[in-house]
C-alpha cells in the first residue's frame, strides 16, 4: 500500500516518505518513520527503533494527521501496539525520549 506514495496519496490523503535515504537535515520526520494505520485510516507517523545494547524499543517521535487527535483511548491503543512490538522484537522495556508526542 506504502509502495506507490502518489496511490496512498490519492486514496488516503497520505503524505508519505521514508526518509531514511533523505539526508539528516532535510528530513521531516525521522531516519525510519513508519505510517500509523487505525482502522481503515491513516492517522498519523511514528519514529522508533530497536536498540539492542540498551535493550528498548526506542520511541522518538509521534506526528498526528491534522484533525486527529490522541485521545485517552487511541494512546492507551498505541502503547498496547507498541508494548506488542517490543515483546516480539525481545526487548525488556520501551523507552520514550522527552518530547515524543510532536503534533
């Protein structure tokens, strides 16, 4: 769905790059941002990675779509997710760096 950014563009209103192969200071969001999916919309983009040497899930930022909201329920939702990712990644705890929620 990802792939095609002018189809997720089109059919979601999505915006979407991975900017991992965009240089660090022309970046928007982060290295290796991933497209947060509720339902059948996309809501929004988080930054996060896997660091073994500490091991934690690392999260470094979070940006809503415009008119979405984080709610008490969509961030006990995203914590849910999240703490799913880290036990599959095999990591002992998630961290969040200061300042996590952007938008």
């Amino acid at each position: 769905m990802i792939r095609d950014r002018k189809r997720t563009q089109r059919l979601f209103g999505f915006e979407y790059t991975i900017e991992v192969f965009v240089p660090e200071p022309k970046r928007k969001y982060g290295y290796y941002v991933f497209p947060l999916l509720e339902g059948d919309k996309l809501i929004g983009r988080i930054d996060m990675k896997t660091d073994r040497a500490e091991d934690a899930l690392i999260v470094k930022g979070l940006w809503l779509e415009p008119k979405v909201k984080l709610s008490a329920a969509r961030q006990a939702r995203l914590e849910a997710e999240l703490e799913r990712q880290r036990r599959f990644s095999g990591l002992s705890r998630t961290e969040f760096l200061d300042g996590w929620i952007k938008a």
